[in-house]
C-alpha cells in the first residue's frame, strides 16, 4: 500500500474553499484508490475528521476510466488535507507489504531471487500513479496547485 498525503494545509490567510483532485493510473494493472478529504481541528492532526472519502477502481494507462478528477470538493476551512491511499496491484510481484509478512511465516524462501526486502526485482515494470490537487481561491478567482502531479511508486 502506497499513501500520499498533502499532509496538513494551513487555509487561515488564503481561502481556498473548493479542490479539484485528479488521480491517473500510469501503470500497467489496475488499481484500486481511496481518496480522503479531512477537515484538521484545532486539537491536531490525530483529530482529523474525514469529510469526502471515495475508494474506486482505476483501469490501466491509456485505457478508459485510467482517470477520474473529482472537481468542487469543499475545502472552506482552517486547516484540511488530502490524502490518496493506494493498493498493491493483483499479481504484481516484487513488491513486499505488512500482508507478506504475515502469509511468508514458516516460509522462509518465499522473498528468494528479491533480496532480504522484497525489493523489486529490476526486470520488473514500475507501477505509479499521478496525482494533482489544484485549490480554487474563490475570492480571488484563482487556482493555487496544491500538489501538482507527483508519481506514486510501487
């Protein structure tokens, strides 16, 4: 599992009060991805409360439905964050996570040939996403790219 997460956004002086949030497969698998909104009191992060939270599934680069963009997401308050949590890809090999460790107990050999982590064996294909979250100062009549486009690595 793979998590980006803008973490928390200050909006007391820019008053962003609208996301649009876009989220691309690059890969080659589908994928499945929960997409969190959470408004950040002021107790903290650990308070957080989530607002907008969507889980879907994403089909293989340049195919349909390879990318959605939720557009108008409410974002009018102090402080928020996005967070964009992602799976592993059925199938997919080479890639180790907390599942592993507990399905490998009492086989030793299962990680041979992906070194002592589970890495990804260098012949294999990287699997990513792109995601772009864009504010819109309705104020000003702006948009402020918030986190814009990085790729998520499997």
């Amino acid at each position: 599992m793979v998590t980006f997460s803008t973490s928390v956004i200050e909006n007391r002086k820019r008053r962003i009060t609208n996301l649009a949030i876009s989220i691309s497969n690059e890969g080659t698998k589908r994928k499945t991805v929960v997409v969190e909104v959470y408004d950040v009191p002021s107790l903290g992060l650990s308070n957080a409360v989530v607002y907008f939270l969507h889980e879907l599934t994403l089909n293989p680069f340049d195919t349909p439905n390879s990318t959605i963009t939720f557009d108008n997401v409410f974002a009018n308050l102090d402080r928020f964050g996005v967070r964009v949590i992602t799976s592993n890809p059925t199938g997919m090999t080479g890639v180790k996570d907390d599942d592993d460790d507990r399905r490998s107990r009492g086989n030793r050999n299962k990680n041979r040939g992906r070194g002592s982590h589970g890495e990804r064996r260098p012949e294999e294909k990287n699997e990513s996403i792109a995601v772009t979250v864009t504010g819109l100062d309705a104020a000003a009549n702006t948009d402020t790219n918030i986190f814009p486009g990085d790729l998520l690595e499997f």
